[in-house]
C-alpha cells in the first residue's frame, strides 16, 4: 500500500512489517517523533517529546503516545522486551540466519559500502529471539534490508531460493 499527499508525503506498508515514511526535505530538522527528527544527526534519534534523551527504546516508544480518551491502544507494564536467551544470540548470528547480512563474500556484501547493516543485523536479532528464530521473521528482516539496499543504489546476490524464504 502507498499513500501520497499533496505536500509529498510518501507512506509505504505492506500490511506485514516494513513501513517507509518519506518527507520532502524542505522538512529537513522540523519533525519530531518515532520516526526521528531529520536533521542528520543519527546521535540523537531517541530524544523525549520535551527535549531530553534517553537510550531506554521502551521509554522513549512510550513517551510519544497520545493521551486521549480516543486512544485504544495499551501498554502492559508486565511484559517488558527481553534480550536473547542463552545461545539464541550466537545462533542466530550465524550465516544461515541474520548473520547474512553480514557475510564478507555474502548475497549482500554488495550492500554493505552503500548502506552499513550493524542496524539490520541487530534488530534481526531481537526479532528472530522474540520469534523463537521464525522462519518469517528472518526472511522480513532480510526482506527489509533488501529493499534498504536497493534503495540506496546498492547491489546484491540472489538470496531467495525454493527452499528459503
């Protein structure tokens, strides 16, 4: 799904798990939010809607919700994010799962001079820990790094085959 405004606003989901939010660049330091601020200055992301920072992804999620009484979403307290378990971490580093990504002479080694993927491979990891190393979840996240890629000029190996993703 793709939605355009008017003032160039460009939204993409595909209903699953990637979501693009594009914006003129006459916007350029004038946003706030989830999505950033776009100013450039990848250092600080994660600043509070009342100025502050913080590194806690949680609080800073939390502090942009609206408080309205049209607000349906909810937040439980009880269940916090969990790093891996054990070994999970290991594991899933490995080159049959996000460890792709990284891969010196890997599908995507192409990639990685255009658009560094420390940032796709750590959240791979989260991800396949808090999937229990789904299949579905590697191939979005190797799905979304793909995309990134491409999008950034880069080039890349065939990755998908009949027997993965």
């Amino acid at each position: 799904m793709v939605l355009r405004t008017s003032f160039g606003l460009r939204v993409v989901y595909d209903a699953l798990s990637y979501l693009e939010v594009r914006v003129p660049s006459s916007y350029r330091g004038h946003l706030a939010g989830l999505c950033g601020n776009y100013n450039g200055d990848r250092n600080d992301e994660y600043l509070l809607p009342a100025g502050g920072h913080t590194a806690n992804l949680t609080e800073f999620a939390l502090s942009w919700r609206l408080a309205s009484p049209q607000n349906h979403c909810s937040f439980s307290h009880g269940k916090q994010f969990q790093d891996c378990e054990p070994g999970q971490r290991e594991l899933y580093s490995k080159s049959r799962y996000c460890g792709l990504l990284i891969e010196k002479n890997g599908p995507f080694a192409g990639c990685a001079n255009v658009l560094h993927p420390s940032t796709f491979f750590e959240s791979c990891l989260h991800d396949m820990c808090a999937a229990n190393g789904s299949s579905e979840t590697l191939c979005r996240n190797l799905q979304a790094y793909t995309i990134a890629c491409q999008q950034a000029g880069g080039l890349m190996q065939p990755w998908r085959d009949s027997n993965f993703c």
